[in-house]
C-alpha cells in the first residue's frame, strides 16, 4: 500500500522535534559560555536548566486539548514559532534584565513548547493506522521518527553551537537557531496536515485505505486480540456504547487510576530523569570530573547522540523483526522498554569508575544513551494503544508528569553534587556515584512496574467491559 503521505507527515513531525530540541537544548551547549562571562554555581546552573521544563509541564495538558479543537497542525505552527521568538530574544532579555530576564525567557520558551508532545501524539493519531498481524507496526515507526527528531536535534546543536559561538559568541548562536527554525516552520506549514482528509499531497488511494483502518478498525482488532466481544462491550439497554462519566480533571475515574496507563506515566518519568541526564549533565561532568573544556569535548559529547540516533533508526527494524517472529503488540511495547531501561542502567553504574579514562567515560555515556534510545519504541508508542477518546489529554497528562521529572531532576542532582563537593569519590551525598546511582535505580524501578502493569488494549474499553460484567 502506498504511504507516500503518512510518511512524508512522520518526517515533518520528526522535523518540528528537531528544531524544538535544537531550541532547547542550545542552553545545554551554552552555558559554560555564560558561566565564563559572569561566574555562576552549580546551584545557578540548575535553576537554568530546570527553567525549561518548568514552564513545559504547565501547557501539557491544554495543548493537547487545543489540539482537538484546532488541529495538531496549527498549534504545531504557533507553538514553534513562539519558541523560535524566544531564542532571537534571548541575548536582549539577558543584557536589558540580566539572570532574571534569561529566567524569564526560558520559562516561556517551555510554556509555548509544552503543547508539542501531545499535539504530537494527536497528530500520529490522525495517520497511523491499525496494527496487523505478523506486520510492522506503523504507530512504533512514527514514535520512531519522533524521538529520531530529538536525536538529532540534540545531536547537531552541539557542533552548530560549538563553532557558532567561536565565530559569532553565544548571543548571535541563540539568534541563528530562531532564524534557521523559522525557515523550516514555513516548509511545515505548507506541507503538514492535520489529518488525512485535510492533505492536499495524498493520493485517493491512500485517503481510502486510512479510512478504513483507523479508529473502529483499531478496537476491533485489538479486543479480539485481548478476547474481548467488541458487540457487547459495555452495551446499554438499546445497544449503544455506554458513556463514562469523565471527573473533574478530564477522564473517567476508571481510566485515570487504571495501572496500565500509570506503567506509561511512570516509565515517561524515569526516561524523562535518565535520558535527560546525559543532554543536561555531560558537559559539565566533562569539565568537572574529566577535565575537558567545551571546545575540546564536542566530538566527545556527539558520540552518545550518534549512538542513540542509531539505535532509534534500528527500531523500525526491530520491531519488524519481533512482528516476524511471533511477538505480539505487548510483547513487543515491554520488550523496548524493559531492555532499553534496564540496560541504559547497568551501563550508568561503571560511568564514574572509569573516570580516569575519557575514551572509556564516553564509550559508556553512548552505550547507555543507545540504550535509552530503544524505551520509546515501547513507551511512547504505548499511548496510541492505551486510548482511542482521550489521546490529546492522556499525552498531555504523561507528558506533564514526564516534564515534571525533568524539572526536579536538574535541581535534584544539583543539591547532590552542591552538598558535599562533587569531585570525591564517596558514596555519600555529594559524589557523581550517588547522581548516577539515582539515575540507574529509577528506570529500573520503571522497567520493573512497565513490566506488570502495561497494556495495549484500550483502558476505556476495559472499564466499560469492567461495567458490563457488573450489571449482569
């Protein structure tokens, strides 16, 4: 079947993660710059790095349902282009208010990025069809080249940082990357739809296979695979689908409490905690600990990106090859995660032994950053199972909670490293031991509830079902 429109859909959306990333993280890559212009602590540097994620976690849960009523499309394009604003504004704010005006600005580059992760989960939703049997799954394809977005806008920033800002300094680098962003907005606004039917690219053909194997298709195939009678799943009296009573926050009770939508909240926290790490810690663990400044680490900070690049490229294959060979859609979703997690964190616990080595440092940072780079493929893609009503607002939630994390995270391991001196070799509060034994012991917290608890049939679904079986 041709899917020259889906996909070509999934490579702009890995685009707008690209670029969403590459305005994140130049903070990340700068702010060793800004640190040697005018001095600041540890604790400073996490404030910074927690600004983001602060004001990310506010507009998660309005953005994706905004992106219900205005399509994922247009609040993609305004989303975008206010963080893109951000940058070209950044040098300004820090020079007219200082620290407070850099604050300031990153907390707002956060609020207007927040609706992306659920915008984005509603978008797929739109052009992803139906799992078949035996088949690749297309939704594990499209979370794929979402998360390939943020590879290699996380990847690049850090060259295009590192030369921009020898050339022009760090101000002009932060203006370049809202310019540069601005220029692939305009290509996603002429080329992106927000559904199917709204696409001026595809094919008729396409258009009817899509109609065909979306929504309905999808709970039916899937209440077989769980044996479960779609035709009776909690019927009324006159043999419609029973509604669920949503609560004050936007779900049912019974979809809002169901495990298998936690074991996807919980895993998003820990990903969110560890991946999270190695983009916003390495360059000062390689300052700090390895002794290796900005403009000498890069190749060195590139590596584990590349790495976990290349795992995310791998995933599509993967998962074609557990489809071949018998797994089933659950299987599959547990066997990335699980292996993603529980590896990335055996990794993490020999980083700080090998410290005498910054090959050996390395070779261990992009071990566990391709690790992390399978979870996604279980995960995230997880929230196209999980629910067919309520995808804007559980991806909103999950990545409310997820951004939480990030943002505790940087203020967390910065108390650690600030308590007692970051550079001995205790165990105690104040070691990189503790920082990264924290780290490991929360994905494999994770990968343990993932484990018992993730589903991929529907959760409202379930409750109706749970309903149905006690009124007879």
């Amino acid at each position: 079947m041709p899917m020259l429109a889906r996909s070509l859909m999934c490579y702009l959306l890995c685009g707008t993660r690209l670029f969403q990333q590459a305005m994140r993280n130049t903070l990340t890559n700068v702010i060793v710059l800004i640190a040697a212009e005018s001095p600041i602590d540890v604790g400073t540097k996490g404030t910074m790095l927690a600004m983001i994620p602060l004001g990310y976690l506010i507009t998660q849960i309005p953005g994706g349902a905004l992106a219900d009523r205005l399509g994922a499309k247009n609040v993609m394009t305004a989303t975008l282009s206010l963080s893109a604003l951000c940058c070209i504004f950044m040098p300004a704010m820090y020079d007219t208010f200082g620290m407070t005006g850099m604050l300031v600005t990153l907390v707002f580059m956060g609020l207007v990025q927040g609706p992306l992760f659920p915008t984005s989960s509603v978008f797929l939703s739109k052009w992803m069809p139906m799992a078949e049997p035996g088949k690749p799954d297309e939704k594990a394809w499209g979370t794929a080249m979402l998360d390939i977005g943020i590879s290699m806008g996380t990847l690049f920033i850090i060259p295009a940082v590192t030369f921009i800002s020898e050339a022009f300094g760090w101000r002009r680098t932060y203006q370049i990357v809202g310019l540069v962003s601005f220029a692939f907005i305009a290509v996603w606004q002429v080329l992106a739809a927000s559904t199917p039917a709204e696409s001026w690219i595809i094919s008729k053909e396409e258009l009817e296979y899509l109609e065909k194997n979306m929504a309905s298709k999808k709970a039916e195939a899937r209440a077989k695979e769980a044996g479960r009678r779609v035709s009776v799943l909690a019927s009324n009296t006159n043999g419609d689908v029973a509604e669920l009573t949503n609560s004050f926050i936007g779900l049912p009770w019974g979809v809002a409490l169901h495990s298998g939508l936690w074991a996807v909240f919980f895993a998003h926290m820990a990903f969110n905690f560890g991946a999270y790490y190695l983009t916003n810690w390495s360059p000062t663990y390689y300052k700090d600990v390895l002794g290796v400044g900005p403009k000498e680490a890069y190749l060195h900070l590139m590596i584990p990106h590349l790495t976990n690049l290349a795992a995310k490229t791998s995933n599509p294959s993967i998962n074609a090859w557990l489809a071949r060979n018998g797994y089933d859609l659950l299987a599959s979703r547990k066997a990335f995660t699980c292996a993603g997690f529980m590896l990335a964190s055996a990794v993490l616990t020999v980083v700080y032994p090998v410290r005498g080595s910054v090959w050996a440092s390395t070779i261990c940072f992009s071990l566990a950053n391709a690790f992390f780079g399978l979870a996604p493929s279980g995960f995230k893609s997880n929230y196209l199972d999980i629910t067919e009503e309520y995808v804007g607002l559980i991806s909103g939630y999950g990545n409310t909670l997820g951004t939480v994390s990030s943002f505790l995270q940087p203020k967390l391991l910065a108390f650690i490293l600030d308590s007692t001196g970051a550079t001995k070799e205790s165990t105690a509060t104040g070691s990189w031991t503790l920082v990264l034994l924290v780290v490991a012991g929360t994905n494999v917290a994770a990968a343990a509830f993932y484990s018992l608890f993730a589903t991929t049939v529907p959760i409202e679904q379930q409750v109706r079902e749970r309903q149905r079986k006690k009124a007879e």
